[in-house]
C-alpha cells in the first residue's frame, strides 16, 4: 500500500451554537466532496449526520457524527486532500460531545449565525478549543437571513470572544440580496449562479461599489499577515507586494499559532461559499504533521516519565478513544483518533489505561451511520474499531510492548438528576443494562442506586438530556419507564476547621473491635473536592489501618453528613490515635473514621450549596421588565443586559432548583417569542430559609 501524505489529512470539527446552521453546512460539504449525491436537509429530518431518530425528529443534534471525504478545491485545482469531519451538538446538555471531538482534532470551522453573531454557547465551545489549543477559521453563515450583519459579527468574535478575528472574504448583498463574496486574498469577486445547484459561481472582478471596502479590509488582512511572518513584515514595511502563495503561506502560519482567525462568509442553507470553505480547511488548518507530537506518561514507572511520540505511521502504535457507542449490527464501536504507528485489524493491542490486553476485530471508517471496512487506520487519522470489550472514552490503546497513557478526557459533573423505575418488572434488568450500555456512551451521565429506597437515579447536564436519555432507553433497548421528578445534585460542605476523637470499641466475647482515630477538618477552596492527609508519627496508629480510616472517611462524605448529599472542598487529617495488639483490625478502623469524620463535620458547621447556572434570555424589548420581574422571583442575579439585534440580551446567574418548568413559562410571559440557554456555572450556599426544606425533604 501506498504511503499517504499525511500533509494532505485535515482533522476538523463543525462546532456553534444551536440553530447556527452546523449539520447543514456538513450536509452541503458532504454533497460539494461527492460522499451525498442529494441534499439532506435538517428541517426534513433528512440530515446525513443526525441519523438517530430523535435528532431528526427534533430537529438538533444530540450525538457528535464522524465522516470522511476528499476535496480538490472548488475549480480542482488542490491535490486531493483527505478530510475527516466531526459534526457535534450544539446544545449545552451535550458538551462533553463537543469536549471529547476537540480533544483528538487537528482544527475546527466555528460557525456563528450572521443576525446572531455570538451567542452563549458559541462561547462556551469557543472557551472548549482554547482549553485544547486547537486552531479555528470563523463561518459567518445565514447571510441571506433578515437582519444578518457581517461586520456586526464579526465585531461580536472580537468583543466576546476577545480573538483576532481577521476577515478574508467580505460579502457582496446581503439578506435577499446575497449574491457571493469577495476573496481579499486574490482580490475577486465570486457570485454564485443557481441557488438550486449552488455548486456553480462565476469568478468576476471586484464590484465597483465595494472596491474601497476591499481595500481597507485587505490593509488589516496584510496587517495581520505581516504580525505574523517575518519575511511578509519586511515586504510589508518595504512598499513590495506579497504574492497570493506567500499571503497563503502567513494566513496558515498564523491560523495554526492562534495569532488571528480568518473569517469567511456564505449562506449553507442557499449553497453560497461552502466550497470557499473547504477551500480555506485545506490551505489554513493544519494537517496532522503541523501539530506538536502527543506526549504522555510511561506506565510503568513510578515516577512521572514523559514520552513522545512522532505522528508517524511507522513508530510505536499509539490512539485515543474518545468515543463509544452501541451499533445494533456489530455492537459496541469505538471511535479513535492514532497519534502514531497503525492500527490492524486482528492484532493485540494494550489498554494502558487500565492495564488490560483488547484485541481489534475489524476496523472501519465511519460515515454517519454507515461503515466502510479497512485493514488499518495509519498516523493522524480517525477510525472506529469493533470488538473493544473494557474499553472507555479517554482510554489510551497502545502497542504492547512500548505502553504509554495519554491524557484522558474528563467529563464534567452532572448537575441534575432523576428517579427511573421501569413500568413492568419484567424490564427491571433489562434496564439496568441498557443503562450500564448509555453511561458507557456517554460520561456525562451518572447512573446510580439510592441505597435508602432502592431507587435508580440517574444524573446529566439537564432536562433535555435526561429526556434524550428515557427516549433512547425505549426506542433503542425497548424499555419503557416512568421517571420522578428532578432532583438538583446539592453539596455540602464545611465552614471553619474543626477536630474530633473517636474510640470504637466492641467486646463480644472472643475477639473484640477497637480503633481509635483522632481527626482534623478544614474547609478548601471551591472545586478542590476531598483530601485526605495523614500526618500520623511514631506508628501509634500502624500503616495497614490508615487506608482503612481513609475508606471510613470517604464513604461518610459521599453519604452526606446534613442532608445525605456527598461533602465537597475540605482537607480531611488524621493526625493521632491509637491501636489493641489483638483486638485492633481494618473494620474497625473504618468505623472509627467514618464515625469520627461525621462529628467534626458536625462541629466545623455543614452548609448546604446548590447549584448555580449562567443563563441569558434574549427577549424582544416590550418583554423585558415581565421577564427581568420572573427571574427576580427565581432568585436570580441579574448581571446586565445588551441589545442584540432588535432584542435584549439579558444576563443572570439563576439557582438550577428554581429554573425547572422555566421555557414554558418563559413562553408565556413573552408570547413565544422569547429564547434562553443556560449553562453550570458554579455551586453556591443555598439561603438558610431555602435550606431547612431541603434538609426536611
């Protein structure tokens, strides 16, 4: 097999905020690279890349889709280019999907709404790829919408996003009247033909009107380029002109460091500009070869030791799962991304993350739902692999014989929860199961048993996802089930440093039980969760019974101490005790712990927090003071307000346990026409008042 020119590979993610027209851009490069002969078409449910049901039945999407194409340009003129897309979620309640995607891609197109500009989760994904470092070129999409405004989103990345966000295309129309763009770089006009077809436009000179707009916006394009390459600056600061290859070269040098963020225009929906897209994903984002090699830690040593491996299909094999899921032909898929070496179908490969042989069955390459078989996925690509039995998102597969870990993915918490029950009983392990089969899909949702009633409660982001999550359980597993009402993930925690003793002493005839621990708490900055220090001297208390008191503590903190909610962001010290020659043993030294942790806790104060969301509800003026009053009654904190495009923006910091119901009631007080997202910003102290019901539920 030929070798691939792995500088011809793009790894790029399709990330915005809901509505900002994410899948149909997919759908338009899928037909534009020949993978689709026909549009599919989100408001039809026959979107490519939403191919569950309920995402075409809802019309968003819910799991992130992988696919590959090719791309020879739009007048064919590249070399063929390989490009492997990830189309994710835009819906908060969906975030780890964009967070895992970002995680193993080289690049990512953010698209934003052109009467929207910006929007909340826009920021929130845009916060997610700096976190990862990953390169972005900026889509201005919907030109054709009323109200849409180029240079006012534009204006919004720089604000908002606080990036340099360099436009390499100006419009030419806008709303009914959007014909095309201008190309700053080669300084042309391209209008497009039938909007039908979309795939024909016509290569023109620059309209007169918009020839001193160009100019000024091609200064601030060789500005930019100038920062960002030394051999444009002196050309730049000479008067010479810089050629289209060497305007190519720094626009890519400087996408790939982050300096600035080229910025195209188009409407996906009209077929206007998504060629000029594809164009712009293979000359500015980087190829597999233009990142710095994947290091990682070597397992086996105790000590931390950093490896590094080149992305090359020769050197050790080394990947990253970064997602599961349950395909109903071949069972469990999981989706990686090879950092190095190549994956075979039908070798042995090493878990390194937890330490266990797999070996893969079959690989494939994904296109939305479908397959496609190979023999091997080399360095810098994607794949999927069938037959993983232990396997989890974030885990490191590796060659046997050179094991390294790479760093995982950490989902982030869930903030909400609910009581589950199936309505037969018959579906009672069935359930189980088909819940044991979601959580592995997805991390960001926590299924559980409450110990007191025998319940199964399960947490996620938010109501949408716990929703998702009982549909799929019916329409995939069969299962059909009532839910309880949803429940707010409280904490506790502690509020000023306390200690305690604790003699567990037992004599049953026969051997007896004894443990005695004597233990400090404090409490520890927000989001530190729980540390155990022990600061024992003079074995008073011998080594093989201090995991037993850290045991002890750790189970009585995650039952709750106030209101049975796990205690979060305090130092646990066990500093003195002593221990019976014979009647001394690990039980009851985790009893004594367990019970001492709780009467210290108890004497250092418990407070109770609760959950708090960022939200901003963008709500036409005439409904501004029904809304702001709604949200005052919820406890919420108002932060500010800013016009947006004809409406205001409010912005707050609301209680999770007061916005259950709220887009329903957030209709009403606006006849429709009001709009909300909402996002886990932080736990806080719940009010005194507020707290007594809690505890008494």
């Amino acid at each position: 097999m030929a070798k691939r020119d792995l500088s011809k590979v793009r790894n790029i993610g399709i990330m915005a905020h809901i509505d900002a027209g994410k899948t149909t851009t997919t759908e338009r490069v899928l037909f534009y690279t020949g993978i689709n002969y026909k549009i599919g078409e989100v408001h039809e449910g026959a979107a490519t890349m939403d191919y569950m049901e309920l995402e075409q039945e809802r019309g968003i999407t819910i799991t992130s889709a992988a696919t590959t194409c090719t791309w020879k340009g739009s007048t064919g003129e590249f070399p063929e280019h390989q490009i492997n897309i990830i189309d994710t979620p835009g819906h908060v309640d969906f975030t780890i999907e964009v967070e895992r995607s970002l995680r193993v891609l080289d690049g990512a197109c953010a698209v934003f709404d052109a009467v929207s500009g910006v929007e909340p989760q826009s920021e929130t994904v845009w916060r997610q790829a700096n976190k990862f470092n990953v390169p972005r070129i900026c889509f201005i999409n919907k030109m054709d919408r009323t109200g849409s405004d180029f240079k006012g989103g534009v204006e919004s990345i720089r604000e908002k996003l606080g990036a340099k966000a360099c436009p390499i295309q100006i419009p030419i129309g806008a709303e009914s009247d959007f014909l095309g763009m201008v190309d700053l770089v080669e300084m042309r006009g391209i209008v497009f033909k039938d909007e039908a077809k979309g795939s024909k436009f016509d290569v023109i000179d620059v309209p007169e009107e918009l020839r001193a707009e160009a100019g000024k916006a091609r200064e601030y394009l060789l500005e930019c380029i100038a920062e960002a390459d030394e051999a444009c600056m002196e050309k730049y600061m000479a008067g010479e002109t810089i050629t289209v290859p060497e305007m190519k070269a720094a626009i890519r040098k400087g996408t790939i460091k982050m300096e600035f963020f080229p910025v195209l225009c188009g409407s996906a929906f009209k077929n206007k500009g998504v060629q000029q897209l594809l164009d712009a994903v293979v000359d500015y984002l980087p190829s597999p070869l233009d990142i710095p090699s994947v290091t990682g830690t070597d397992p086996t040593k105790k000590e931390v030791v950093h490896i590094e491996r080149a992305t090359d299909p020769s050197a050790p094999m080394c990947a990253l799962a970064f997602k599961i899921i349950t395909d109903p032909f071949v069972g469990v898929l999981t989706f990686f991304r090879v950092y190095s070496g190549t994956v075979t179908a039908g070798t042995g490969v090493l878990n390194s993350t937890r330490d266990k042989k797999e070996r893969i069955g079959r690989v494939v390459r994904m296109h939305a739902d479908k397959r496609e078989e190979v023999k091997e996925v080399e360095a810098g690509d994607i794949g999927a692999a069938v037959g993983l039995k232990e396997t989890i998102t974030g885990d490191t597969l590796c060659d046997i014989d050179n094991p390294i870990v790479l760093e995982s993915i950490h989902a982030p918490a869930p903030v909400i929860s609910i009581a589950m029950e199936p309505k037969t009983k018959a579906d009672e392990q069935k359930m189980g199961l088909s819940l044991m089969k979601l959580a592995k899909e997805d991390p960001s949702l926590k299924v559980s048993v409450d110990k007191e009633s025998g319940q199964t409660l399960i947490a996620g982001m938010g109501e949408l996802h716990l929703d998702i999550i009982k549909q799929r359980l019916f329409r995939e597993f069969g299962v059909d089930t009532t839910v309880g009402k949803p429940q707010v993930a409280y904490r506790e925690t502690i509020l000023k440093k306390a200690e305690a003793e604790c003699k567990y002493a037992k004599q049953t005839g026969g051997r007896g039980q004894f443990g005695h621990v004597l233990l400090r708490v404090e409490p520890l900055e927000p989001g530190s969760g729980v540390e155990f220090v022990d600061e024992v001297k003079g074995g008073v208390i011998p080594k093989e019974y201090i995991p037993a008191v850290e045991k002890g503590v750790v189970e009585a903190l995650e039952g709750g101490i106030l209101a049975g909610f796990p205690v979060i962001d305090m130092r646990v010290t066990l500093y003195y005790g002593s221990f019976h020659e014979v009647d001394s043993s690990e039980i009851a030294f985790k009893i004594a712990g367990s019970m001492c942790v709780k009467d210290a806790c108890n004497k250092a104060k418990i407070q109770l927090l609760e959950p708090v969301m960022a939200v901003e509800v963008v709500c036409p003026d005439d409904f501004v003071s029904n809304i702001v009053g709604d949200l005052n009654r919820r406890r919420a904190r108002i932060l500010g307000m800013e016009p947006r495009a004809g409406a205001q923006t409010v912005k707050c910091e609301v209680p999770l346990a007061e916005m259950f119901g709220y887009s329903t009631d957030l209709r009403s007080n606006s006849q429709g026409r009001a709009t909300f997202t909402m996002e886990y910003h932080h736990y806080a102290p719940v009010p005194t008042h507020v707290a007594e019901s809690v505890v008494k539920k």
